[in-house]
C-alpha cells in the first residue's frame, strides 16, 4: 500500500508501516503497558452511534470554524509529537508547512530537530507551542520569551507526564529518543533503503535546506527539557509569563476544570497522551461531556486520541469539542510522503467530516450539538 492509492487513514498507517524499520514504527505506532488506554481511545468512538437528522439543507456546507480566536480550515489541529525526525528528516518542518497550506494549527512539541523560529517561520503563524517545562524553573521565562519573539500564537502547557509511561514495544526494541542507529536499527534499516537514506541525509544537515522552495536553518536543535511533575506554582508562573492564550493539555476529569479557569487558562484539551502514559485511564472521547460541563463555557475544550475517521470528528464536536487534534496519523503521513503525507490526512479527515456532516443533515459546525449522538450501549 503505497500513500497514493491510500483512501483512508488506516492506509496511510500501513504505508508509513511498510517504509519504516519496525522499531520505528513501534515507537510512534505503540503506547505504555498493556496499551489498553491508546486501544479504547479508538474502540470508544465505535460506543457513539449518531442520529442523522432528514430534511435539513445540506446542499452548501461548511467545516471551518475558529479555535481561539483563529479560523481553521476544518476543526482538526496536529497535535505536539516529540521526536518527529524519526519519521522524516523535513519533521516538524514538514508538517509546520502542511498545516499552512491547509489553514490549520500545528502545535510543536518541545521536543524538536529544529529551532522554534524556523518552525514557526514555515507555519506562517498558524502554530502553538507545546511546553515542557526546563528543569530548572529559572530557565522557564527565557524559555517562554523565546516562544513568543518567535510568533507562536497559543502556548500549551502538557501536564501528564510527570514521568514517561512504559513503553514496553520501545524497551524491547532498545529504542530512545532521540532515535540513534543502533545495531538492531541498522538492520533493519538496510531492509528499509528508503528510510535509512532520507534519515541519513537528515543527520548531515547544510547549513541551509530547501524544503518546498523555502530556505530555513537546520540547526538539528534538541530541546529536551526531561519532563517533570506540573505544580499549580508552575501554572501560576507559565500564567504571568505568558501574555496569549494558555492551554493545559492531559485533563481527563472535572476536578481541576473550576480552578484551572480561576488561574486564567482558556483552553483545555482532554488527552491521554495517546495511550503513552497511565494505561488505565479512560478513552478521551469517554472522558470529554464531564469535563465539557465542568468548564461549562468558560474556556474551549479539545480532545485528542484514537480520531481516524471524519465520523470521529463529528462525535467529538457534538459532545462540546471546539476541535480534535491527532498525533500519530499525521506522524504515518509525514513518514509515508512528508509534507504531501501530511496533507493528504488532513485532506481525507476534512472529506470524510464534510460527508459525515451532510449524511448526518449538519451544514455548519455550528449544527453539530448533543442530541446527534447517542450510546450503544449503557
Ligand atoms: C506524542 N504526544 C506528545 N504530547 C506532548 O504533549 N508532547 C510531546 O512531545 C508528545 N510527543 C509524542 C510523540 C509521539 C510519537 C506520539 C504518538 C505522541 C501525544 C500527542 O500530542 C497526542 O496527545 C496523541 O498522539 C493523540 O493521540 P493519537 O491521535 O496519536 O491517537
């Protein structure tokens, strides 16, 4: 299955699985322990059946909407993915360039191959920064001034991951970040040419590279600040230091929501890291209508986690998203095709949300609300 004749994201997961080496693969692809969380995150969506609504005027439709504040093309933002050059050596350039051309938000992670000005450069002001924190709190301001002078519209302040997860496929395979060839990894590299030259020509950067026409630095920056436990001191700080819209990402029940809005954060999103840390804890999807209500308007809440298909899209919506956010699929796309991998997800994710609102009579994201889904089951 090659990424053109790829007609869904599933496709394009496959793609992604036939040009990388296994460990590769595994490390985007798995999630912590017994993977249960990253599997429900998925299964939980197939719990939600929707009620389509006859006779509504679907003839002229549209999937845009605003995020805080920002209008997007459709409401699907690419999530923070650490470690991005495993996939392909444009990385987080790539996909900074993807989410321009197709007028959505890319939140960069911390961790990165390039410097935050370059990325921020190509995504032409359509991109967050996600923050870990510096272990040495005294760092954080300079840190967060940096983001700012580089022109990052929002800043998102991850807060579930005290520690990593267990990543037990990563163990097993010998993988860390950042990825480095090891001898499992040359070989099975050299069954996969296509990978290991492209990660090969990424580890000898130039002084200048040219992606799509555009000259940026390649200065192969490694920003990894070691996660650490989030305090409501370190939110308080990140708070004043930050004068754009904050958002915590990693939320998964109501009890911190009332607090978290008293401290002046405006945006939340539900996640579970992608099933990459606490297995146990609820699919987001399950977790999103209690702490819909608990923010109860006063901020926007997102959700990421296990959305593959437009119909997922539109289930989150109706439960009080503002808008979804995926990691791994665009990780598959950017692997199977860079920046074209990229966008030729968020293309099939805005066609089959398009479709999915016309099937279920909803011609704006304004007629997506509640009563449009129920539960199979319970
Ligand atoms: C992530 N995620 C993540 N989150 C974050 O806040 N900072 C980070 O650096 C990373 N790094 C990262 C690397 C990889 C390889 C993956 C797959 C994920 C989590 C990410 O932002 C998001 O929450 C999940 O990926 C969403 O789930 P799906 O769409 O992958 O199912």
């Amino acid at each position: 299955m090659g990424l053109n004749r790829a007609v869904n994201l599933a496709d394009v997961r496959e793609a992604a699985r036939r040009r990388l080496p296994r460990p590769v693969f595994d490390t985007i692809d798995g999630g912590a322990d017994d993977e249960r969380t990253m599997r429900r995150n998925e299964a939980a969506f197939e719990d939600l059946l929707i009620s389509p609504r006859p006779f509504a005027d679907v003839a002229t439709r549209s999937t845009a909407t605003t995020v805080l504040g920002r209008s997007v093309s459709t409401p699907v933002l690419l999530a923070p993915t650490g470690g991005a050059r495993v996939a392909h050596r444009h990385a987080e350039l790539a996909v900074a360039a993807a989410a321009a051309t197709r007028d959505t938000v890319y939140v960069q992670s911390t961790v990165t191959s390039y410097a935050l000005e370059d990325v921020a450069s190509v995504a032409d002001g359509r991109a967050w920064y996600q923050l870990y924190l510096p272990e040495h709190r005294a760092q954080t301001a300079a840190m967060i001034d940096r983001v700012a002078a580089a022109g990052y519209q929002a800043l998102v302040l991850t807060v579930d991951t005290a520690v990593f997860g267990g990543r037990e496929r990563d163990r097993r395979n010998g993988t860390a970040l950042p990825v480095r060839i090891r001898p499992r990894l040359a070989l099975e590299g050299a069954a996969r040419p296509g990978w290991a030259l492209d990660f090969i020509r990424g580890a000898v950067p130039g002084p200048w590279q040219q992606i799509r026409g555009l000259p940026v630095r390649a200065t192969q920056e490694q920003i990894l600040a070691s996660p650490s436990p989030v305090t409501w001191a370190d939110l308080r700080q990140v708070r004043a230091l930050w004068h754009g819209p904050l958002v915590v990402k990693g939320v998964l029940g109501p009890e911190s929501c009332g607090r978290m809005m008293d401290e002046g954060v405006d945006a939340v999103i539900v996640s579970n890291h992608g099933g990459r840390q606490l297995d146990g804890v609820p699919a987001t999807i399950e977790a999103l209508p209690a702490v819909v209500d608990a923010v109860a308007g006063r901020a926007e809440v997102l959700l990421d986690g296990g959305v593959r298909r437009g119909t997922d899209v539109l289930k989150a919506l109706a439960l009080g998203a503002r808008a979804v956010l995926v990691g791994r699929p665009y990780l598959f796309g950017l692997a199977a095709g860079g920046q074209a991998g990229v966008e030729k997800v968020l293309d099939l994710l805005h066609l089959e949300l398009d479709r999915a609102m016309a099937l279920a009579g909803c011609a704006t994201v304004e007629d997506i609300d509640r009563r449009l889904v129920t539960r199979a089951r319970g």
